[in-house]
C-alpha cells in the first residue's frame, strides 16, 4: 500500500538531506590570497617591470579542499596609499636609496586572473621553474606530500601565465605523479618508493643529461608498506621535459642510505644531497650524500665528523661547483665547504667556515657577484627573519627581522648590484619583499623590507578569524 502525499514529502525530503550530505559542495583554495604559502618561483618576461612570483598555498589545516598553486603578475598589483604615499600601481622594480625610510607597502589585492590559478594537492613543499619544459611552454614542478605522495608539473605560456597543469586542467591532483606506488597497502611492496617528496633540483643545459629532474623524500619507505621495517629513503630521477612525465619504477629509484634527504642540487656529473637526521645511531652520516649521475652510486662524505650538527636543511652549491653552502640544525649554522675535483665520483669537501645563524634556519638561496664574494640569503622560522651572509668578510652581512611568521622559502630577482629577495611566511599567509643593495669588494650590502604580498591571516592565533576561512 503507497504511503500518504503527505507522508511520502517529508520522507523525499530526508532522502534529499542525505544525499546532500553526502556530496558537499566543492570547497578549492581561494584564488585571493596565499593559504599556508611554502614554494616559491620567479620569472621576470622580457619587458615585464618587476616579473611573475609563483607561489604554492600548503593548505595546512585542511580547511579546504586542495592547495593550489598562484601565478601573481607584480606589474597588475595595488597597493593602497599610506600615510605620507601615495597608492601604488604594481611592484616598483628592486633597488632603494639610502635615505629611503618609507613604509613597506601592503600589496593586499593579488589581482588574480583567469588562467593565474591551478589547484594541487595539499602539504606543497619545494617549488622550481624549468625555462625549457615541453612545446615552447616553460614547466613548474611542485612537490607536494598529502595523499599521492605527488610531483605536479604546472606548464605556462611563454611569458609566465596561462598556467595549465600537465597534461591539461585546473586540478593538478588529477594528473600529478606519485612517487611511493609501491607504498599503497593493497598490492604494494613497499620499495621503492619516496613518500612525502620535498626537494627539487633540475640538471642545468651543459650537464651530462639536461632537463633532468631529481626529487627528494622526507618520510622513509618501509617494506611491508605500514609496517615499520626495512627502512630505506632515495632520490627519484625523471625526464622532465616528456611530453607526458612519467616515473619509472624501479630504474628511477636511487637508495641514498638510513636518513631522508631534504634539499638537492644537480650539477654536471654528481647530486648533491642535503640530509634530516640519520634514522640509527650507527648509520653513516647524512648532512651531505653525493650521488654519481652516471652509474647512480652515492657517496658518504661523512661531513659531520668535520663539524658536529645532526641534521641538514637547505642547499646552495655554486655553479662551477667548487663551494656548497649547507644549512645546518642544532646547533642552527651555515657550514660553508671547499669542493676539490667537483665532477670526479669522490669529491674531497672541506669544511672552511661555521656561521652561527637565528633560530631554525630553513632554506637558502645563492647570489653569485661578479669580482665579489657569494651573497646567501637564509630563512629562519623561528627567529621570523631573513639571515644575509657575506662571504667576502666571512659572517652575516645583516638580519631582517620582521621578516613574518615562521619564514618557509626564499627566492631572488638579480640585476646587477641590485637584488629582490621574496619570502614566503608559512603561518602568516603573506610572501614578504626585501630588496638589498649587494655592494662589492669594500661596499657594505644593505637591504630593507619594501612590501608585503597578500593579506595576512589570523589562523595560528584564532581559528575562527574570517582570514582562515577565505572566499567560500
């Protein structure tokens, strides 16, 4: 017998509720501003004023559905007037005077565009740009270490927007490669495998195999997967400018020891490998691993027996390769090491030089002067500031404090004597701007906070403020 009109309504209504729930509305990262901002890319077209500033969103609380990854144009940016100046139209090209006290200006509209946002999975870690890529289109590689254990390649048109995700779409969770296969507990063996990938190096054109890309990991691969036991970490190796990339298992696996790499940098004929801690007391010492490109052994410089802190983070290696310049953790100091034969299987490294550095230094990024010494700049989280090191007089040059919260990556635009530093600052959701006067031989280097990028969010402090919740 068929149930009464009125009884069937509220009971289509309540089947309607259900199905509802079950389907909830798409919730993408805010394409307005940065979420838990981490990696950062530069690219300045011909005839652009101040470039194009790649920035990956980490979403890290989860509170939405993906992260994403933002192409911001610096020339589209408005900055409101402040007191005393008046509003700005775009990112002035790097450089200050002296006598130069302004305020830093408050970029708080991104300007996003179509096509200046593609989504990617969450917990985004390194980030570079590839000028080559695929077709005419330059390539953005993300790593990002939430589910799929991802690398994510983005590719752009010519002049650095237009972003697209490899092979096509929006939503690069879709197309993006897992680097831990081996890792899923249903039919995986566990090995290889790199979950949580987080370092990016490409091979530069005048190396053994161009547009390589290797990738690092930070969790170790176990076997059984979820299991616990036979621990063992790599480095991947890829063809990054296929037409589609892929990651072939098991050839693109490199073992690297007891100890999870962190930063990489790819040079002619060797990888250079930053290491977390080592995972046993009598495992070989990680801070740095060597890896030969040609027959895929690495190598244990044993650099800590040269100098006492128990783990790495970021990595600098000069072009011609004869000078590394790793950060280290506990104690926080930047070990700068002598690189003799660079290109020979067994480099002989010598530690020259340990600079103290602020609380929880993260990355590094090198500047190369002409007829002067190398300029670094660090991040440090804990301090909230940017460390800027000399190596002409062989200490920090200065610290920017005021930098953010918990300052994750660094980038530079380099012209000349002049050079822009962006910064993104994870749990503030802005990318902070430092321009610096790098001087030479004799010439102090100066530099100063010139603007904030994005609107600054209230997350670590109130979850319920209106800045962590974004356009829903």
């Amino acid at each position: 017998m068929r149930a009464p009109l009125k009884h069937r309504a509220p009971l289509l209504c309540c089947l309607l509720a259900l199905s509802c729930a079950q389907y909830p509305p798409p919730n993408p990262s805010p394409a307005d501003r940065f979420y838990f901002p981490t990696g950062l890319a530069f690219f300045l077209p011909p005839g652009s004023t101040s470039g194009i500033l790649y920035v990956a969103s980490s979403n890290y609380d989860r509170r939405y559905d993906q992260g994403n990854l933002i192409a911001v144009n610096l020339d589209r940016m408005q900055a409101p007037a402040l007191p005393g100046v008046p509003p700005l139209a775009g990112l002035p090209p790097p450089g200050f005077t002296v006598a130069d006290t302004a305020p830093a200006f408050q970029f708080t509209d991104l300007a996003t565009a179509t096509g200046d946002v593609v989504q990617i999975q969450s917990f985004a870690a390194e980030m570079l740009r590839d000028p080559v890529g695929y077709g005419g289109r330059p390539r953005l590689w993300v790593a990002t270490r939430a589910e799929g254990d991802l690398l994510e390649p983005v590719s752009t048109d010519p002049g650095g927007e237009g972003l697209v995700c490899v092979p096509a779409g929006n939503n690069c969770v879709f197309s993006g490669l897992s680097v831990a296969v081996e890792q899923e507990p249903q039919g995986g063996t566990g090995q290889p495998a790199a979950p949580q990938p987080y370092g990016l190096g490409l091979s530069k054109e005048d190396s053994m195999v161009p547009g390589e890309l290797w990738v690092t990991h930070i969790r170790p691969a176990d076997s059984p997967p979820t299991s616990g036991l036979d621990l063992e970490n790599y480095v991947v190796h890829l063809n990054a400018r296929s037409p589609i990339p892929f990651v072939n298992v098991p050839n693109a696996f490199v073992p690297i020891g007891l100890g999870p790499g962190n930063s990489i940098s790819v040079g002619r004929t060797n990888v250079w490998v930053s290491g977390r801690a080592s995972l046993t007391q009598t495992s070989l010492d990680v801070l740095l691993r060597i890896v030969d490109r040609d027959n895929l052994q690495t190598y244990f410089p044993q650099l800590a027996l040269q100098y006492a802190t128990s783990q790495a983070r970021g990595l600098a290696v000069r072009a011609d390769e004869s000078r590394i310049y790793l950060v280290g953790l506990f104690p926080d100091t930047l070990l700068v090491v002598d690189v003799k034969d660079p290109y020979s299987q067994y480099p002989t490294v010598t530690v020259v030089r340990a600079v103290p550095l602020p609380g929880g230094p993260n990355a590094v990024r090198l500047v190369e002067r002409p007829g002067a010494g190398d300029v670094l700049a660090i991040t440090c989280q804990n301090d909230g500031s940017l460390a800027i090191y000399d190596d002409d007089i062989g200490q920090l040059a200065t610290i920017i404090t005021g930098v953010g919260i918990a300052p994750y990556d660094v980038v530079v635009d380099q012209r000349g004597d002049a050079a822009r530093f962006f910064v993104s600052n994870f749990d503030d959701g802005r990318v902070t701007v430092i321009d610096a006067l790098l001087g030479g031989p004799g010439q102090p280097l100066l530099a100063r906070i010139v603007a904030y990028l994005g609107q600054q969010q209230g997350c670590i402090l109130a979850t319920n403020d209106s800045t962590c919740v974004g356009s829903q």
